[in-house]
C-alpha cells in the first residue's frame, strides 16, 4: 500500500535573459597625460636638506619629511 508520489521537478519554461544592453556597457577611461614627469608645468623645487621634490607654483612652507623651511628649498628644474 505504499505508493511513491513523485515530486514533479518541471522547468517552469524558458527563462528570460537579462543581459544589459551594449550601448550601456563602461567604456574604460583613457588615463590622463598627467602621469609622466616633464610634462608638468610647474617647476620642481627640491629640499636642499633632504632632496625632497615636489613640483608646485612654490616651494611648500615647511618639507613634509625633514620640516626644513621654505627658505631651504631651490628650484629644481
Ligand atoms: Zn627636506
């Protein structure tokens, strides 16, 4: 008196796809020509101390790594 009820494991049919369309895909950016040094437009100052460079308008007020003052820095290039 056993009868086995065999579940019923159907596909409820074809499964739409969603794929964004191509039109929205990202594009990767072009990286900008800032990364090269020379193409700068600032000049280089340099840490007479320590040798410290930066490129800016003007040489910062106080050298992040040895804290000499502005007065130390000479224009690199
Ligand atoms: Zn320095």
């Amino acid at each position: 008196m056993s009868q086995a009820v065999v579940g019923g494991l159907k596909s409820a049919g074809p499964i739409p796809e969603r794929r964004p369309p191509p039109g929205e895909r990202a594009r990767p950016r072009p990286v900008s020509a800032s990364a090269g040094l020379g193409a700068l437009p600032l000049p280089v100052w340099r840490c007479k101390v320590c040798g410290y460079l930066c490129a800016r308008d003007g040489p910062p007020e106080v050298c992040p790594i040895c804290k000499a003052k502005k007065d130390r820095f000479e224009r690199f290039i």
